[in-house]
C-alpha cells in the first residue's frame, strides 16, 4: 500500500485573530485594532494593538484610520485571522485586495437618489401649495 502525503494542508483553528475592540462614548465610537485570541471577547484581553479606526466623520467628512502594516504583516505571516471590517479597511487601504463587501457597498451608493415627487393638495393633511417646485 503506497501511503501520498496531502497537497492541501490540515484545517487547523486560528488561535489569534486581529479585530476591532470598541472605545469611546455611547455616541461617538472609537476602536482600536487589536490582536487577541479567538475565544476571548471583544473586552477581553489584548496582545497588541495594531491600529486605530474613527468611525465618525470629522469636519471634512473623512473617517480617520491608523494601522501599523508591519504588524499586521508579522501577525498574518503568525497565522491570525482576520475579522471582516478590519479586512474592509485593509482593502481600501491597499494593503490587501478589496473585501467583496466593499464592492456590494459600493454598487448600493451607486443608486439614484430619489427624486422630488409633487405633493397634491388634500383638505386638513397637506400645506397649500406656496412652493412652485412641488
């Protein structure tokens, strides 16, 4: 009997894995990027962080994103996971390819906004019709 060693790997369980931890207020969320170990939760503790991501727009409506890519680049090459918004943000980040999410958000932002419909004026429930435009 001729025993052939497998072209594909084992399954094995990713024992880390690089995620967003939450911080800030109830209103204003803040997340660190973290590498933590898989079972533990998002409060549980931390190895390294990694990175930081501002989830709220600022004055110039952009949302604010730190990462240490060489890292990233060590806790990959370790084995760790990732989760799948710090895989949305690598990607457009250009450090990996873009997550298919990515491209789906993309395609919904692409709908037309809805247009402006006239509004028929109805005794008691709608206001007269003062603006031309309606």
């Amino acid at each position: 009997m001729i025993i052939m060693a497998s072209a594909v790997p084992a399954f094995t369980k990713i024992a880390k894995v690089i995620r967003l931890n939450r911080h800030g207020c109830t209103n204003r969320p803040f997340y660190h990027i973290v590498v933590q170990k898989t079972k533990d939760n998002q409060d549980g503790p931390v190895i390294e962080q990694v990175g930081s991501f501002d989830a709220m727009p600022n004055s110039k409506n952009e949302k604010l994103v730190a990462l240490n890519f060489e890292r990233i680049q060590y806790w990959l090459a370790q084995g760790a996971g990732l989760s799948d918004p710090v895989a949305q943000l690598l990607g457009l980040s250009g450090f990996l390819p873009n997550h298919p999410r990515t491209l789906i958000q993309a395609w919904k932002n692409r709908r037309e906004p809805p247009r402006e419909r006239k509004i028929e004026a109805i005794k008691g429930i709608a206001p007269p019709l003062d603006n031309p435009k309606l």
